[in-house]
C-alpha cells in the first residue's frame, strides 16, 4: 500500500454532473511534528568593576534532525493519496560572540 488513506472513497464525478460526497476530507489527520530546540548562553564580567561583558552563546533548532512528513497529496490525480515528500527544516545552528562596553 502506498497510499495515505483508501484512495478509492474519492473520484471525479461525471462532467455536468455534481458529486454526492462531502466537498472535502475533514477528517483526515496528518502527521505530527517532533521538534527539539537548544540553547546555551555563558556571560563574563571583565575588566575594572566588570565594566566590560563577554556573551558566548551557541543554538541548535531541530537539535535530533527529526524528520517530519508532508501532507498527502489531497488533488485528485495519479498522487492522490500519497506522501511524497518532508516537511520543516533539518538541523540547524549558529554561534555568538559578543562584547558590550
């Protein structure tokens, strides 16, 4: 089975003629999103009295690379029904630097 969901309780109704389903799938769930996001941040006082700061900080979003799917192609078609395809972005991070004085 490489469909989603049962392709076959959908078709194209006749040409003129008006289909006797609903005019869409409200109940079709779609798949969930795990997500984890981290953050670390060090701050030093330097100089006389701390007048002058040092921040250090390094952030990762999506720290697991968890993959989350696209929806099921919802248009009638030779797709209908499948997934084909990810959704969100994959890990990422940056590192900062910064001195205040």
């Amino acid at each position: 089975q490489d469909r989603y969901f049962p392709t076959t309780v959908a078709s194209d109704p006749p040409l003129g003629q008006l289909g006797t389903g609903k005019a869409r799938i409200d109940t079709l769930r779609t798949f969930g999103t795990d997500r984890e996001d981290v953050a670390l941040h060090k701050y030093f006082k330097i100089g006389p009295e701390g007048q002058y700061s040092l921040a250090f900080a390094v952030e990762f979003y999506n720290i697991f690379n968890r993959h989350a799917f696209a929806d099921p192609v919802s248009s009638l078609g030779s797709n209908f029904g499948q997934v084909l395809g990810l959704a969100g972005s994959p890990r990422t991070g940056q590192f900062e630097a910064r001195f205040r004085w």
